[in-house]
C-alpha cells in the first residue's frame, strides 16, 4: 500500500517555509503542495472570498488526493478558514496562526513585533491570541503586503532593495519601546528573514510557526497510525496559469518537487 500524502496548502509559495520544515522533521511524508496563485494575495482580500478560495481549492485536493492531512500553511486563510474547512472535511486540518504565545515565553523587554498580512494583524483571531498569551506585552503590529510580493520575488531569484525592506520594518521601531521578539506571522516571510534581519536597527529573535506546525503534524500522524512505507514524492500544483511558474521552476526543483502541475478544476 502506498502511503498517504499530506497537503500543504497557501495563496502562493509562503508555505514552503512550512514544506522545509516538514520534511526536515518527517523526511518519510510526501507531500502535495498547492499554491493558489490565481486568488494571489489574501492579505487584502475581503474575509469571505479567502473563506471560499480556501475551501473551494482545499476540497478539491482532498477529493483527489485523499491526503492523511491538511495544513493551511497561511495565516490570513487559517485565522478565518478553520471552522469552515473543518466542518466540511474529514481529515485532520492543521491551521497556522500567528506564534504570539512563543513570542511572549521569549520576550524579555515585554514588546513584541507583530509582521503579518494587513489582514491577519486586524483579524478578531489575533486580538483573542493576544489577548490570551501576551495580555501583559505590548504588541506592535505591521501589515504588509508589500513584503509578500517581495519573499515571492526572492524565491524568483529577483534582488531585493534593502531599503524597501527597511521601510516595512522601520514602523516596529518608531516607539520609545523596542520589540526584541517580532512574530512572522504570514508564511512568506520567514523566507526572506534573514533579508529582514540584516536590516534592523537592533538585535532581535525572529519568531514564526513552521518547527510548531512540524510538531503537530507529527503527533497526529503518530495518532493516527499513519503508513510510512513507499516512495517518497513531492508535487507542487498551482491555479494560476503555467507561465506564472517559468521563474519559480529552479527553486522548486532545489526543494525537490518532481512535479509542477497545475490543479485540476
Ligand atoms: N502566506 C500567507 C500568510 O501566511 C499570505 C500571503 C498573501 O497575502 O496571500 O498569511
């Protein structure tokens, strides 16, 4: 019998920070990872079409991949998708959501950043996770997208403006307060992070959800007794159209993906 995959899901290639994970911790899984780059990006999108994109792609790649799991590799989709995603399928569904209780174990100075989508830093979500694991931080939130487009871009092998990235980050330190923990809290930035790390003024611990997320995928395929035996396969897919890969291609290879296809729909 071959073993089931598993699907990690995003609106583009953030989740990949979530794929390296996984296959440091489970290098047995294959994996099928789908990018919805055709809906492209969720940060500014009204909270229902990332509800339906989400469920829409996500029901699909269960009816035909019959994956032992899902990962809602996004933030701006998990802060709002979980309940919807979960009552319509029938498999474990892992959500990511921003790591603030990490943050406020770490934080000495009792400030934390918050980079993340525009819209996971205004989500009820996020105020409830504040509110329950950093009630006693301050809590310096940045949304942007601009900073998505620009981890797209890096993982395209485009150069990046440290300047550009200055001015994203430069927000979280205007206070008399320095955050000396800033939660990544959208998949696409722990793959530019060490491009942000260059460009702070101080010194600070970057926090994000990928080592927590291989945890519990994880646990749950321990829970559920899930076969290990067989090849091991990765195939990326996206929604978007073909030329929208041609760059990414490299990278993809790099990462080992056999195939680059699109989803069937
Ligand atoms: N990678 C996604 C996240 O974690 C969102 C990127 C987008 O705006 O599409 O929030």
């Amino acid at each position: 019998m071959q073993q089931k995959p598993i699907v990690i899901f995003d609106s583009g290639v953030g989740g990949l920070s979530i794929y390296q994970e996984i296959r440091q911790k489970l290098p047995f899984l294959s994996v099928v990872y789908c990018s919805d780059n055709e809906g492209f990006p969720y940060g500014p999108k009204p909270e229902s079409d990332v509800v339906d994109r989400t469920t829409y792609c996500l029901t699909r790649l269960v009816a035909q991949y019959q994956p032992a799991l899902a990962i809602i590799a996004c933030n701006t989709a998990s802060t709002i998708s979980l309940p919807k995603a979960r009552q319509l399928l029938d498999i474990p569904i892992v959500g990511v959501v921003p790591a603030i209780k990490p943050a406020s174990q770490t934080s000495k100075k009792r400030c934390i950043g918050l980079l993340a989508t525009p819209g996971t830093v205004e989500r009820d979500y996020t105020d409830q996770l504040i509110q329950d694991f950093a009630g006693d931080c301050e809590v310096i939130r940045v949304g942007s997208s601009e900073l998505v487009h620009l981890a797209e871009q890096h993982l395209r092998g485009e150069a990046i403006n440290p300047d550009e990235l200055k001015k994203i980050v430069e927000p979280l330190f205007n206070g008399n307060n320095w955050p000396d923990c800033i939660v990544l809290g959208c998949t696409h930035f722990p793959l530019v992070q060490e491009l942000l790390d260059s460009v702070v003024p101080a010194p600070v611990t970057w926090i994000d959800s990928g080592e927590a997320i291989a945890r519990r995928v994880a646990d749950l395929m321990a829970e559920h007794h899930a076969h290990h035996e067989g090849p091991v396969e990765h195939c990326f897919l996206y929604t978007g159209s073909e030329e929208s890969m041609t760059s990414l291609i490299p990278a993809l290879k790099a990462m080992d993906f056999s195939e680059i296809t699109g989803l069937d729909h």
